[in-house]
C-alpha cells in the first residue's frame, strides 16, 4: 500500500482536485505530496511491514 501511495503522490502536478470515496470533500493536489512525504517517513523509520499476511479486526 505505502508503495502504490508513493505512485499516486507523483501525480501531484497533473491533478487539480482529490476526492474522497463519495465525492464530497475535494482537497488540493498537494495532499498528495503529502502523503508521500507520510510514506516516506514511514518507510524511512522502518514503520512499514511488508509480507505480514492477512489481519483479522473483530469488531
């Protein structure tokens, strides 16, 4: 995920708006390089697990 994050982050200067999963809260491209500079900082502070398996959330 913080891999197809940091895709996504490169995207910055080709998007003029992010929307949400129901299109309501339409936030500036920079939110992207944001969130690049977030899963950077987690990969560069070995916050990031990768190849954990499958977690199981009980409710």
């Amino acid at each position: 995920m913080v891999e197809s994050l940091k895709k996504v982050a490169r995207l910055e200067h080709n998007v003029l708006k992010v929307y949400g999963g129901h299109n309501e809260l339409g936030l500036g491209p920079t939110i992207l390089h944001e969130a690049g500079e977030a899963a950077d900082y987690l990969i560069n502070d070995d916050l990031v697990k990768f190849g954990t398996g499958l977690h199981c959330f009980h409710n």
